[in-house]
C-alpha cells in the first residue's frame, strides 16, 4: 500500500476498528542511504499500536542491515514483504520477484530473523505464476527458520490483482498439521459478509484488508460487528464521510507539508465519495483546489448539499 498506508491514513483506519495495521512497505536500499522519504515511513505513534514496519529488497545484507535499523525505532514487529508484484519492485528480485528463488528467500528471512529481537513475520503470495504454486511448503521452510506469522494473498505474482483470489491453497497451508503459526488471508474482501464466510470456510486465524480499506475505513468496525452480532452496520452517512475525509486531509497537511499534502490526498476523494450520484463536478473541484481552506470549505458544502442521498453500490 504504497503511497497510501502513511500515518493520516492509519489514524483513520485505527479510529475504525482496525487491529494491527502496517507502514508503507520501506525499501531497504533506501534506508541504509538514509533516503528521506524512507526514513519518514518510519514515523509511528503510540496510540497505532500494534503496528508493524514492513520491508522489501533483494540483498540479503542490506535487508539485515535495514531490521537492525527498524529495530531501535521500537515497532512491535517486522514484515517483509514477499508480495508486491508491481515490476520496478520485482525486476529488482524483491517483492514477489523473490518467488522465483526460494532457497534466497528462506535465506534472508532467517537472516532478517536473526538480526532483530522484533517479531518478523512475512507477506506472500501463492506463487510466481500457476506452475509453482508451493506456498505450503514455502509456509513450512519460513516457519522452522524463525517466522512468528504468514499473510497469503490469494493470487500468484503473474495474475497481478486480476481474477479473483485462491483461498484453497491457503486453507492448505493452514490446515497442514505441521504449521503452528498463525496464518492470515488476504484478497478480495471487501464486505462483512465475505469476511465472515471465509474466515470459516478457510478457517484461516484472521484477514488482512487492503484495498478495500481505502477511502472505506469503516470496513474494520463493520466486519468486527457482524462477526460478534451477525448483523450489519449502517453504512456510514455523507456527513461521517465527509468528516472523516476532512481529518485525514487535516492530518496529512500537518505531517507532509501544505503543497504535498494537498497533492497526496486527492488520490482518496473518489473512494471516499465512490458512488455518490453525480458526485464528478465536485471531484473535479476537489483535485484541482490548492488552498487548504477550500478544500475544508467544499467536503463541508458536500455534507449539506448530498444529505440524506443514497450511495449507488
């Protein structure tokens, strides 16, 4: 998550119900160069706690380098991240692209594990393509070397995000008698009822959200509701949208600075407002305005002016 799982938008998220969240993934080479925008994704908050720091690379050394280096920032754990299958990241050999040498990959895990006292978990995905789908043994390997969690996204690195995700592979994983570890899915959840149905069909220890998650923070308190009562929420208002809306934006000005924080937000207006009736001219106006005060002026004229219409889902 990329550009979007920054500290305003976990705020949000953690205000919602979410139980564990993770930073933007860090590049390792950009750590150890002591890269600005490396070091800012390092920046948490106590009330974010549990809150994980996850990290990608391709060199075993610089990945040892950058935990030792996670560690004195005091998160409660360290992710790698084993899944992005974006191609700047994966041409590298990190990422996903990691997929294609196993051995390396149990290689800087235990590494990584043996550089940290910090809990160090990993993110993966099924496989590289449909022809090396071997998550239950790769789960395994990571295990006996150190791992103390595995989130599985249901698709391989060639099907990118398209498709819908395989969570069979991953009940195999869990069900596998030797793993001991708690096993998370992840991939295309994006209503309670989905969440509860695979949680139970799969019968993984819990579920990671994602995309559906973005300009939707609602989703966590949402799911956690219908597990506990089975039943639903009502999904929120203009005006909680709109309000929400304008403390991410607030907490985005305050941390990145006025002109980046303008620019950074408007890629969340649409999935705040996604599928409000008519809602285009207002978006236009929303990722055209420079002016903070604007900005806050038009989500407060939104709330007034779309109170009491409907969303289209």
């Amino acid at each position: 998550m990329e550009d979007v799982s920054d500290p305003p938008f976990r705020m949000v998220c953690k205000e919602n119900g979410a139980d564990l969240m993770y930073t933007e993934f860090i590049s390792s080479e950009g750590l150890i160069r002591d890269a600005a925008k490396s070091r800012m994704k390092l920046d948490i908050f106590e009330y974010e706690r549990p809150i994980g720091v996850q990290i990608f690379g391709s060199e075993i050394d610089t990945m040892v380098k950058c935990a030792e280096i996670i560690e004195r920032t005091n998160p409660d754990l360290l992710d790698i991240n084993y899944g992005c299958p974006v191609m700047k990241v994966t041409c590298k050999g990190a990422g996903a692209g990691i997929l294609k040498d196993i051995p390396k990959m149990v290689r800087m895990t235990e590494e990584v594990v043996k550089a940290t006292k910090l809990p160090v978990t990993v993110k993966t995905r099924l496989g590289w393509d449909d022809q090396t789908k071997n998550i239950v043994d790769v789960a395994e390997r990571l295990q006996d070397i150190g791992i103390q969690a595995l989130t599985i996204h249901g698709r391989t690195r060639v099907q990118m995000y398209k498709g819908e995700a395989d969570w069979t592979l991953i009940a195999k994983v869990k069900e596998n008698s030797r793993l001991h570890i708690p096993v998370f899915g992840n991939g295309d959840i994006n209503s309670p009822e989905k969440a509860l149905e695979y949680k139970n069909r799969y019968g993984v220890d819990g579920i990671m959200i994602g995309r559906a998650s973005i300009g939707y923070p609602w989703i966590f308190n949402r799911i956690k509701h219908f597990f506990k009562t089975g039943e639903r929420l009502a999904p929120p208002t203009i005006q909680q949208r709109t309000e929400t809306c304008r403390k991410h934006f607030e907490f985005s000005l305050k941390w990145k600075g006025e002109k980046l924080g303008v620019l950074e937000m408007r890629r969340h207006y649409t999935n705040y407002f996604k599928g409000l009736p008519n809602f285009k001219d207002d978006r236009m106006a929303l990722v055209t305005m420079m002016e903070p005060e604007a900005i806050s002026n038009k989500l407060k004229e939104i709330a007034v002016r779309y109170d009491g219409i409907e969303f289209v889902n």
